[in-house]
C-alpha cells in the first residue's frame, strides 16, 4: 500500500491507494476511514491530482461523484 497522503480539504484528512488490493482508502478528520475497492491505479491518479485544492480543484467533490457512488467499508477509526 502506498503511504497515506494529505489532503486539503475541510473533512479529508489524508489517503492512500493499495495496488495489491486495488482500492482506495481515505481518512476523515472526524476519525473515520473508508476502504473503496475494485479501484484502478487511474482513478487513484485522478483523485491525487485534486488533493492541493487550488485552482478549482476539491478531493470532497472528486471524492462525492466518483468514489461514493461504488461499494466501499468503514473501517475501523484510525485516530
């Protein structure tokens, strides 16, 4: 899995993409996590081209259309 990797966002607070798995996992500033699975390495390329969220740029809205939409788990909180 490749390391967690912050996020400017006022409620993420990081994520990460585990190729073995091929899911994406994201924090949440409020403690929670979620596992997003049967993601490919190009959709986890496209979420990290919106995690400075300048320019118009916004991981929440990245993460609202192409990631809630599919199946996913919480996991455990990670604080």
């Amino acid at each position: 899995m490749s390391d967690f990797q912050p996020v400017e966002s006022s409620n993420l607070e990081s994520a990460a993409y585990d190729a073995d798995n091929e899911s994406i996992i994201v924090r949440f500033k409020n403690g929670t996590a979620y596992r997003y699975p049967n993601c490919s390495e190009q959709l986890w390329k496209d979420f990290q081209t919106q995690f400075d969220g300048k320019k118009g740029r916004s991981a929440g809205k990245f993460l609202n259309s192409q990631l809630r939409p599919r199946a996913y788990e919480k996991l455990d909180d990670w604080k």
